[in-house]
C-alpha cells in the first residue's frame, strides 16, 4: 500500500478473551484463533463428562434429548472461532483493496480511518466484554424463572432431570456452560452489528465507484468473498437451532411435519443475517449503474456514428482497408464495456455466495429426517429403486 494510503488495520478481533489466547499460546498469526475455540469446547465438555463418569450418569449424557449440550459444546464454541479465522483476513483485506484501488478516494481515508479506530476501541475496550458477561449473567438467572425453549436450555427441565436438585453435573453445564456459549453467541452478535455499522458508514462515503468494473460490483465484488467465510457461522446458527428441534422431536412437543416449515424460516434467517446486509449498496450501485449506462452510451453514440462514417459509408474504402485495423477491435472492446455496465449486479451478492450459505445451513438440517425415516430403511428402499425390486 502506497505511504500516502496508509490506514489502521481492520479487525473485529480483540478483547480480553482474545489476549488470554495469546497470553495461552492458543492464537496464531494473530487472527487463528481456532485452537482456543477447541480449549474452550473440551474444557467444557471435557468436564462435564468427568462429573458424569465420576457420578455414574455417562449413560444418561447421550441420549437423545440431550443432543443440544453437545452440539453447543463440542460443534458450536469451534465453529465461533473457526469463523473468526476465516472471515477476520478477508475483512482486512476488503478494506486494503478499497483504498489501494480508489474505491475509497483520499479525500474520505480520514473518515475511513476514523470509524476503524472507533470500532477498534470497541472491540478492544475489556468494559465491551464485561457488559456482554453482566447481560449473560442476567440471562441466565431470568432462565431460573422462565420456561424457555428447547430442553438443554431450560433451567427447569435441566433440574427435574437431576431429580429436582442441583448437582455438580447440572451445575456445571448451567452456570458455566451454557453462560460460556452465551457469551460467545452475544459476542458474535457485537462483531455482526459492528460489521454492518462499518458497510453502512463505508457506503456513506464518496466513493469512486467503476461501472466497467471486471467484478461486476464496481469495485465492491471482494466483499461476496468476505460474507462467503461467514459460512461456518451460518452452519452454527443451523446446527444448534437443529439440535434444538431434535430434542423436541424426541420429546414430543414438536410434530416432525412442521420441520417443513421451520427449514425455510431457517433459511431466511441466515438470509437476513448474511446476505441482507449488503443491500447496503444497492442504492449506490444503482445510482453508478444508471451514470454509467448513460456516460457509456453516449461514448458509444459517437464512437459508432464516427465507425460507420469512416468505415461504412466512405465510398472510397475497400475491403482490404478494413483488415487488421484497430477500429474493428475498439468497437468490440466497447460493446463488451457497454455489456459491462448493462449487466452490473445492484448488490454484491452471486448464486456462488446463495448456494454456499444455503449449503451451509441445509447440511446440519439434514439428519433430523433420519428420525422419521432410519438409515436402513432409507438404504433399503433406495437399494429397491435402483434394482427394481
């Protein structure tokens, strides 16, 4: 990046919990923050198990109804940081492309910078992370007094199945475990409000947007790459909300038909959490595609009219004159810009970035329809199908 276009790094990673990790030896490169989420998981369950072998419960621990503690525990908390690592670059370097292609011109780097040393402060401020633990705490001790949702989230289902008291196993997972994976989701939470804050700040700036532009966004396109990483995060928000359905398909306060519509409603979350975001631009975009058809068309008003002057109705000219000019490859060159600017996407989103999050989601959706049709049924009837027994 040129000296003149030096601006802060961008990250939404920081805060206490992030030190710790490197204090522990568990972040790497300073944004692989994977290997703490897998401490973090095994501590965790880790524990749990051993107070469930040390009072004789293992055999009570896997059963169905309980399949949302482990989830959260052992799937969910991984896939928190695995986000981190993988999305935390790609933000970076969004930023980095903005301001050293010009997107971003220099008359806007001093509210560019600004708003990076602000969310910054946020993220880096030890008070952010207490009052995410102090809105966890009172979370979780309006959970005693309220029926909730879902089995292994309810302070009054995880009682009952102590046998009315409060053990060193229920104890564990309600005052540590679910509390850790709360923290976790309400800091998760923090990071997506702060990374929408900044595309709507980014987009308020005047920047110098390229109709013509190869990525077909005008020079915003790597920000589908950024939101592509946000995959993992996508598939935690599926695998626990499934999880949670398969507790309650077991228990028998759900009907598995009403998975039918609860998978779409699963779908559009993800939706709005992920992809809504960047219709930020999409006025922007429209405004730059609407200039740029008009500027480009005008172009190619006098370009055409100047190619069929000299080429076309010139009398004087002979097929031999036309060979391997240059004028010939121009007018290509201008109806594909032209083409460019016709079909220039209004948001940065592609079916590529639609189909992996779909993906994403649908994948821990897909073994609940193991619970009203078994595997071996399942492969006995499609051996059948493809015999034709």
């Amino acid at each position: 990046m040129k000296e003149d276009k030096k601006i802060p790094e961008f990250s939404l990673l920081g805060g206490p919990l992030q030190r710790l990790g490197h204090k522990l030896g568990l972040v790497h490169s300073g944004t692989n923050t994977f290997w703490l989420g897998i401490a973090l998981a095994f501590l965790a369950w880790g524990i749990l198990m051993l107070l469930a072998i040390i009072y004789g419960n293992v055999h009570k621990m896997f059963s169905l109804v309980l399949i949302g503690a482990h989830v959260r525990l052992l799937v969910a908390i991984p896939l928190f940081f695995l986000c981190e690592t993988l999305v935390a670059p790609r933000m970076a370097e969004f930023v980095r492309q903005i301001v050293l292609s010009g997107v971003v011109p220099e008359t806007e780097l001093t509210t560019l910078t600004s708003d990076i040393k602000r969310i910054g402060r946020i993220i880096n401020s030890w008070l952010t992370e207490v009052i995410i633990l102090l809105a966890v705490l009172i979370i979780t001790l309006i959970g005693m007094n309220v029926e909730t949702s879902g089995k292994t989230g309810n302070w009054s289902w995880i009682l009952n199945q102590s046998g009315g008291k409060l053990t060193w196993i229920s104890g564990w997972y309600f005052w540590f475990c679910l509390p850790l994976f709360r923290f976790l989701i309400y800091r998760w939470l923090l990071h997506l409000v702060l990374w929408w804050y900044f595309l709507w700040r980014v987009q308020k700036l005047k920047l110098h947007l390229i109709p013509t532009h190869p990525d077909g966004a005008a020079g915003l396109g790597y920000m589908e790459i950024v939101h592509e990483h946000f995959a993992p995060l996508a598939m935690l928000v599926s695998a626990v909300l499934s999880a949670k359905f398969a507790e309650d398909i077991s228990s028998q306060t759900m009907q598995f038909e009403s998975l039918y519509l609860a998978i779409p409603i699963v779908l559009i979350l993800n939706a709005v959490l992920f992809i809504c975001p960047l219709f930020i631009f999409a006025a922007k975009l429209w405004r730059c595609r609407l200039t740029g058809w008009i500027e480009y068309m005008a172009m190619a008003d006098h370009y055409v009219n100047a190619f069929d002057r000299k080429w076309i109705r010139d009398e004087k000219m002979t097929g031999e004159d036309q060979l391997g000019t240059a004028d010939m490859q121009s007018l290509a060159d201008l109806t594909n810009s032209v083409n460019v600017v016709r079909n220039m996407r209004l948001v940065p989103v592609s079916r590529r970035l639609i189909l992996k999050l779909a993906a994403a989601v649908i994948l821990p959706l897909l073994p609940l329809f193991l619970l009203k049709y078994p595997l071996i049924e399942l492969s006995e009837k499609l051996l059948r199908t493809l015999s034709g027994i």
